[in-house]
C-alpha cells in the first residue's frame, strides 16, 4: 500500500534539516570574521600606519578596514576604523600601504527589505486560511458520527473480569454465540434480539458487561454516550445515527453500545412545548427507524446501558426495537465477594484477609463501589508504610467510604463530646437489646466527614430481602436510641438526632402509605409512583390519598416514632447503670472495637433477659 504521507513528511524533515546547516555554516562563517575583525579609534589606524604594521586598506564610504601584516596578540588580523577622512588617500600614500575602495554590494539589504514582509504576509495567511479550513472540515463532519471505535485486539476485558452478575452474563452469552457462529445458531430460526437494554444502577457493571460481550466475541466495538448525538445544529443527531449505523454495517459483524441511553431515548413530548424539543425528537425518531431497518442476521448487534428507564419512550422499548431487557442489578453477598476476589488480584494481600467477610460488611456496594474499596484499603496500607494489606485497613476503608474521613483536628466541647458518647452508646445498648438486630462492629466518637461527630456501625450478616413489622419497628427503636439517649441523661434535646429522626420518620411513612402495616390507615397503599420526569420536585412519588386520610397518616406516623422513641427510652432506663459506663469508658477510649462491644453485648442480654423485658422488645406488636 503507498504511504506518500511519510515520504512528503521525510522530505520535509529533510530540507528542514539542510536549512539549518546551512543556517549553521553562515553563522560560524560570520563568527569568524567577527573573531578575526575588531574596530579601533581612527588614532589607533594612524599609529600603526607610522609604525609599518599595516600591509593593505580596503576605503569604503563610511569606514576603513586594514589587514596587518602581523596578526594581534589575540589573533586578530584585521582591524576596521569607522571614520573616513578626506586626505585619506595621501596618508596612505605617504605611508607606502597599498590600498582599494569598497564597492558597496546592497542587493542584500534591498532583497531582505523586500522578502521579509512578503514572507510574514505569507505565513501569516497560510496560517488563517488552514484554520478556516479545518474549521470548515469540522463544520462539514459535524454529522459523522462520534463514536469510539474499538477493534478486536483493543477490546481486552471478558466474562472473567465480570463478576458478580451471573445471570446477566448467562443471558448475553447468547450474543457471543451467536457473533461468533451465526449459522450455527440460526439453524433453527432463532434470531438474535435487535437490540438489548442493561438497566441497572449506577456502578452495577452495565459498561463493563458490554465490553466483555465484545471482548469474548472478538469483534469491532463501537461505544457513543446518548449525549454524543445531540448539538446545537438540526439534523446533526439523526445524521450521527445515520453515519453510525452505516459504519457498522460496513464492520459487520460488530456491537454498537449506547451508554447512557436516557439522554437520547428520553419520551417525546413529555414538556407540551415545541422547538426546543425538536432536535431531540429527530435524533430518537432516527434511531427507531434504524431499528425498524436493519437486519440483525448483519451481524450487529446493538447494545445500550441506563439507569432510568422510566424516562425512555415507550416506542424505543417495543419488541422489534429492544427485545429484550437485563437487569443488573447491586450484587448480593456471594456476588460481592466474587468481585472483591477480581479486584483483590490486582493489590498485595495479607494472609488472613477473607473476601467473604469485607463481602459481608458492605451490603448494598456496587461492583464500583467495591473497586474503590480495594483502593482505599491499599492506600492506607501504603501510607502507614505496611507490606501487604491487612483485614484492618478494610474495615478502615469502610468507614472511610460510609462515613467519610476522620477527622482528629476537629476539636469539641468537652460536654460535646460527652452528649455525643451518650448518644452513640444509647444506639448500641438499644441494638443489642432488641432480637434479630444487625451486630455492632464498632462505635467511635471521633468526628468523621462533614458533619458526623460519631457513629454507630452495624453489618448485617446477611442480605435480607423481606422485612416484617416488627423488625422495622426495632430499626426504628435504634434510630431513636441516641435521641432517647440524651433526654434520658441530660433532659435535653439536641440537633445530633436530625438524620435519625429523618430516616425514622420516612421508615414510619412507608409503613404507614406504601406497605399497609399500620391498623388506624388500613391495608392500602396511597404512593402512586410515577416517573420522575413528570414531577421534578416531587422525586417520583406522589400521594393520592385524601385530606382526612392524610390526617390520618400523618397521626400514624407521629404515633409510630413515638413508640419506638418511648421502647428506646424504656430499655436505656432499664440498662442506665451499664450506659453511664461504657459512655465514660468510651470518652476516654473514644473508640470500641466489636471484641470490646462483645461483654457489654452480654451485659445488656442478662439484664434483658432478668427484667422480664421482652413483651416490650420482642416479635409482638405495640408495647
């Protein structure tokens, strides 16, 4: 194949190159001459005149140069004197020196005068017009296509750096089948699905799924964001979906993955209003028609990822268009670990560390949260200077993930700091009287992230899915462990319960509208949910109940918080000996790890169990 690109860029080169050396040989040639020449007063001409020392003059109009006939003790031979008196020839004559007039050559000067400018005017418009021309190119491909375009050997991620979401790669494996042995597959008349859509949210592996799919299939990949296709221009969005399209079939067989699908599938017309909208709508109304249009027995494939697809048009999600939907959705417990073990690969490990067990400290990770958790762990190790990442530095990284930094400089008040301690610990004494309830692992009262002054940490130990009445109400009455803390000790509210009284209320809410276990509103559920583009200020949901049933729910809600804030305050009073310890123990210690919880844990248990409190915390209903 002919490359006269590199040959025109070698010769270039080239004659860039002969330029300077020539560049170079004048330079030093004029250094030369400079070395060998030096300027003198006229008197300083004359003294060597008398002395004989000078073997010729050249007279010019302005100056007088003399060659010696002994160079100088620096190794000048001549020397040039910028004065021409008008006797001058007679002097040298009396002098006996030979001499000649300098015939002045000004076509340099005259050539230089006019070259110069043309020259600057030159590059000057050479340069404006290839900026308006490689503006107008961008102009004239503003409606190609922009997609990232992967070939086979650039793709190296497969199904083995996938984890965590077997049923998700069980479902594609399908597509990998079918690109690498079409006939094989199609013997029967199956057909490949148009197109397929991974919803899930955010940091579950949607991008990643599709890259593997990629990967393990061995095609080109072309990967575009929903934002890509829309501009400033009309037409620019349908002609990119055009252009995509069209390279792809040309690639066949291929995958086309649209991350962020929302940005361009969002449902027409969902404003009222016209104009605005109307890029959009051609751009969606394009991508439909191409679905309509090309033949999945091509070879290609589409693929596209969102996180909201409540928002997508219901056109853009029929059969024949997207056929087919996979959720992938956060891992469970086995998941977790299956990705932490991909990701633990890749760091210094040291001998005790389990993924099972960080698997069950971190319910509710994605895969990208558990990615940035390995990270932060090896950055701690490697900051304390250690040799390989210890269990330690995991549960550091937790922390430092849920609750934010440490922070030791943030200096309180010493009964700050005693409110906080009585806080914390009422949430512990409370979990730990309560059955069924999620262990503690640790409760520090060192300041942590923005505006957390101490915290509680609970780890389930495993995933739960179904929860009952009872058990909400003990969460609840955990929630409200440090409220009931501090008017119990110091008979005082304070502005350390806002995020716990927030969480307690909205679980008490949806007890009360959205799961029907509260008796005084009935078995209904009054949460009409609805996209959230119909409503931004309303975050999705929407109550349809009546003015009286609000009432009532509003009591409902009252009186559920209410309860459990009264069963939180009955057990701290109940165990105020083993509170006012351990809250004194824990300003001095500031943190207690789950060895250290282990006695008071036991301690709570026995004087539960003694004082016949479990009609209060147990599986019934109301106390």
């Amino acid at each position: 194949m002919e490359q006269p690109p590199k040959d025109k860029a070698w010769s270039f080169h080239l004659a860039y190159f002969l330029l300077a050396l020539i560049g170079v040989l004048i330079l030093q040639q004029m250094w030369t001459v400079y070395r060998q020449t030096e300027v003198v007063p006229y008197s300083e001409l004359q003294t060597l005149l008398r002395d004989s020392k000078i073997a010729s003059v050249e007279v010019g109009a302005d100056m007088m140069r003399a060659t010696l006939k002994e160079p100088m003790k620096d190794g000048r031979k001549q020397i040039v004197a910028v004065r021409v008196p008008t006797d001058v020839a007679a002097e040298l004559e009396a002098a006996n020196v030979e001499y000649s007039g300098i015939v002045e050559n000004t076509w340099a000067s005259t050539l230089l005068s006019w070259v110069v400018p043309i020259a600057l005017f030159f590059l000057v418009w050479s340069y404006l017009s290839r900026r308006m021309t490689q503006g107008l190119g961008s102009v004239m491909q503003i409606g190609q296509s922009r997609a990232k375009i992967f070939v086979e050997t650039d793709v190296k991620v497969g199904f083995a750096d996938v984890a965590g979401v077997d049923e998700a790669k069980a479902e594609l494996q399908e597509i990998v089948a079918f690109l690498k042995d079409p006939k094989t597959y199609g013997r029967l008349g199956a057909r490949v699905p148009k197109g397929i859509l991974l919803v899930g949210p955010p940091g579950t592996g949607k991008t990643l799924l599709a890259r593997a799919v990629a990967g393990e299939a061995g095609v080109p990949f072309f990967s575009i964001t929903g934002s890509e296709f829309v501009e400033m221009f009309v037409g620019v969005g349908a002609a990119r979906v055009r252009d995509l399209f069209a390279q792809a079939r040309a690639s066949a067989p291929c995958i086309i993955f649209i991350d962020e699908l929302d940005a361009l599938g969002r449902a027409r017309g969902i404003s009222g209003l016209s104009g605005g909208h109307d890029e959009k709508e051609q751009t969606l109304n394009q991508l439909l028609a191409e679905l309509d249009g090309f033949d999945p027995s091509a070879g290609v494939v589409l693929l596209a990822a969102t996180n909201r697809p409540e928002v997508l048009d219901p056109a853009l999600l029929r059969a024949g268009r997207f056929d087919r939907q996979i959720s992938v959705d956060r891992p469970d417990k086995i998941g977790r670990a299956a990705i932490l073990n991909v990701h633990l690969r890749k760091i210094k490990l040291g001998a005790d560390v389990d993924p099972t067990q960080i698997a069950a400290m971190t319910p509710g990770f994605t895969g990208a949260d558990l990615a940035n958790l390995v990270n932060e762990a090896a950055t701690l190790a490697t900051r304390r200077g250690a040799v390989s990442v210890t269990p330690d530095d995991f549960t550091s990284a937790i922390e430092r993930v849920i609750a934010g930094p440490e922070k030791r400089n943030r200096l309180l008040h010493p009964r700050e700091r005693r409110i906080v301690a009585y806080h914390e610990m009422g949430h512990a004494i409370v979990a730990m009287a309560l059955p069924d309830m999620d262990p503690i692992k640790k409760v520090s009262i060192i300041p942590r992230g923005m505006g957390a002054l101490g915290y509680t940490m609970q780890t389930p130990t495993e995933d739960r899915y179904l929860m009952t009445r009872s058990e909400l109400m003990n969460r609840m009455t955990v929630l409200l462990g440090g409220r009931a803390a501090e008017m119990n000790v110091f008979h005082e509210a304070t502005t350390g319960a806002a995020d716990d009284l927030q969480r307690a209320t909205e679980m008490a809410r949806s007890m009360a509208t959205r799961y029907g276990m509260e008796p005084a509103v009935g078995q209904a559920s009054y949460i009409a949910e609805r996209p959230r583009y119909l409503d931004i200020a309303d975050l999705g949901q929407r109550s349809d109940a009546s003015e009286e049933t609000s009432a009532r729910i509003d009591r409902a809600v009252r009186e559920l918080v209410e309860e459990a804030f009264l069963r939180a305050s009955r057990i701290l009073k109940e165990c105020a000996n083993v509170h006012e310890e351990t809250a004194k123990r824990l300003l001095d210690k500031e943190t207690f790890t789950e060895e250290e919880l282990e006695p008071i844990r036991d301690e709570v248990k026995a004087l539960i169990d003694a004082r016949a409190l479990l009609p209060l915390v147990g599986e019934g209903g109301p106390a």
